[in-house]
C-alpha cells in the first residue's frame, strides 16, 4: 500500500514538473481537452437521438467554431473601439478627476493637512492613471506585435478545435481505458469519487460560464442603456471576471462608479450616477439570488477563498494554462481531502481505544487502581 502511494505522488509530480516545462506549448491541448470535457454531455444527447459519435463530434465542434466566429466578428470591433477610446479620452479623465478632488474634497483636507496632502493626492491620481494606461498600452502592443504572442493565439485558433475533435471522439473510450486501470477492488470508490469531482467541475464551470455571460451581457446592456462612456467595455469586463468570485462585480463597480463620476458630475447628474450604481446592486441580486443558484448550484464544494487562492497559484506557476487548470484540479484536492477526512473520522486512529482507571479492592479491604480499556 504505501509502495502505491509513494509511486502514484512520485507520478503526481513528475507530471506536474512536465507541465510546467511545456507551459508555453500546452495551451491548445489543454483547452483541446477542456473543450471536449465540456462538449461530451452534448455529444452523448446526440447519441442517444441517432447520431453516430463521429457525427455528433463533427457537428459540435462545427457549430462551435461557427459560433465563436461570429461572436469574434461581433466583439472585437466593439471592444477594440472601446479600448481605444478609453486610451484616447484618460488624460481628460485623469485631468476632470484631479479637479473634481480639488473642488470638492479640497476644503476638508486642506483642515486635515494642508496644501500639501491635496497636492501629493492629485499627483498620486495623475501618476497612477498615467501609469495605469502606459501598462495598458504596452500590454496590447506586446499581445499584437510579439510573434510568440500571434502563433500562440494562431495555435490555440487552428490547433484547439482539432485536439478536442479527436478527444471527443474517443472520449468515452478513453474513460473505460481508465476504469479498467483501476484494481477491482478499489473501483467502486475510486468511480464514486470520480462522480463527485465530475459534479463538482461540471457544477461549477458549466454553471459559471453561463453565469459570466449572462452577467457580462446584463451590465454591458445597462451601462450602455444608462449612457456611461465605455459602459459597454466595462460591463465585459465584469462579466468575465465574474469567474473569480467577487473580483468581477468590485472590478466593474469600481470602474463604472469612477466613469460616471468624470462623466456625469459636472452637472450634478444624480440620476446617472445612481443608474450607474443601480445596474451593479440589480446585477449582484440575481447573480447571488437567482442566477448563481439555478446554474451553478450549492453542491459544488469549492469555497471563493480555496478557489481564487488555486486561480492566483496556478495562474503565477503555470500562465494562462494554470488558469485552465486551476478549477479541475482544486475541485479534485477537495474531494480527495473531504474523502479523507472521512476515511480519518471512521478508522481507529481516530476512535483508539482510551484508557481508564478502574478502582478493585482486596481481600483486606484495599483499594488498588489499575488500568481498563474502554471503546469509545
């Protein structure tokens, strides 16, 4: 037993030192495989309708890659504009956000602590908004004018769909390949614990990505609906955050609520501004309320804290793949420890027997301790 397991950690991490060697080529393929695990429930429908395998994957993945195409052709012109506009319009921002600090929060802090903390205040605004837009700039000329950067993106374009093709293909005799793997005596737990990570991941990915979507459409249309310049950029921007609990609701709130103040203060527009607030308050009550509980549910088993704790690692070990990643396998650690920790609470070790003193007396009289064991 404990030969199994020290060869079975020695494979863990002899596989985790591979992928992170081939970070920088592993991309297509782990989207590939993502892409398959989230298109085989599909693909099973279709099987059970009539369709071959060979049939159902072709017309997936057809629809898939026409589908992405489309949203592409839809969102990139509208971002790109967004984006520039932004970069074009933040000197202006910054300038209106620097008076805006003087004129209103000026007398109080100048009571505080003088002319310097308003002067030190509106240098720290200038300096971090510019700093903030030179990084912005340098990120999109690196994503655009770096080769590496263009075959990534042309790898994950030509060689994800290919991969997740012949995946899903075999997908379902891939997974027997593995259940007959397993000793037949341990394969009911290991197909049990199987289901639940399954559960888990679907739960939360499936669900998530829907909720995302749904949330980064909602804010966008609200944003633009209000009137807030760059509302549609922001709203998805939110949504895709979304993914990381609570980072994408603040992200967005923060942004929009400083948009709209450089915006809409001028004249004193309140309306705005509480339109502006009120998109985010209605979009965070169904998310928490209705949509998150429908599509995601409660039985996922991943806490926001263990979650964005696994995203910001794997992100900081292993890149964008980390990312891709990260859910899979902290859905799996928790199983596994929630699986032990019941294992731990049925065994002996945990319910040893305990040992108590039991009072005898002798012939004479006497009272002599000594040591029983007692079964909890």
């Amino acid at each position: 037993m404990r030969a199994r397991a020290v060869i079975g950690l020695g494979a863990l991490v002899a596989l985790s030192f591979l992928v992170y060697l081939l970070r920088e080529v592993m991309l297509p393929f782990v989207a590939g495989i993502a892409l398959a695990y989230l298109l085989d429930p599909l693909a099973d429908r279709l099987e059970r309708l009539g369709l071959g395998r060979l049939a159902a994957s072709l017309l997936i993945l057809a629809l898939f890659v026409v589908a992405l195409i489309v949203s592409l052709l839809i969102l990139i012109p509208l971002t790109a504009n967004q984006v520039a506009g932004l970069v074009n319009a933040l000197p202006g921002m910054v300038s209106r956000l620097q008076g805006i600090i003087a004129e209103r929060a000026g007398p109080l802090l100048e009571r505080i602590g003088g002319d310097n903390v308003l002067t030190e205040l509106q240098s720290s605004v200038g300096t971090l908004a510019s700093q903030g837009g030179a990084w912005l700039l340098a990120f999109l000329k690196s994503i655009w004018s770096g080769s590496q950067a263009l075959i990534s993106i042309a790898s994950l374009l030509v060689v994800t769909p290919v991969v997740a093709f012949y995946i899903l293909v075999d997908w379902d005799r891939m997974m027997a390949a593995l259940d007959s793997w397993v000793p037949p005596r341990h394969r009911a737990t290991v197909r049990d614990l199987a289901r639940q990570i399954d559960g888990a991941i679907t739960g939360f990915v499936r669900g998530q990505t829907l909720v995302c979507m749904i949330l980064g459409s909602f804010y966008a249309v609200g944003l633009w609906l209000v009137g807030l310049n760059f509302g549609v950029l922001i709203g998805l921007i939110a949504g895709f955050l979304t993914f990381i609990p609570y980072v994408g609701t603040l992200t967005g709130f923060m942004l929009s609520v400083g948009v709209a103040l450089v915006q809409f203060w001028p004249s004193s527009d309140w309306l705005h501004l509480g339109l502006t607030v009120g998109v985010f308050l209605v979009g965070q009550f169904l998310e928490g309320n209705v949509i998150a509980p429908k599509l995601v549910g409660e039985s996922t088993g991943l806490h926001p804290v263990w979650l964005m704790f696994a995203l910001l690692a794997f992100g900081s070990l292993f890149g964008f793949v980390g990312l891709l990643l990260a859910v899979p396998v902290a859905a799996s650690i928790g199983v596994l420890v929630r699986f032990a920790l019941a294992r731990y609470l049925q065994s002996r070790l945990y319910h040893a027997e305990q040992p108590v003193l039991i009072d005898l007396q002798d012939e004479g009289g006497r009272t002599l301790t000594t040591q029983g064991a007692r079964s909890p």
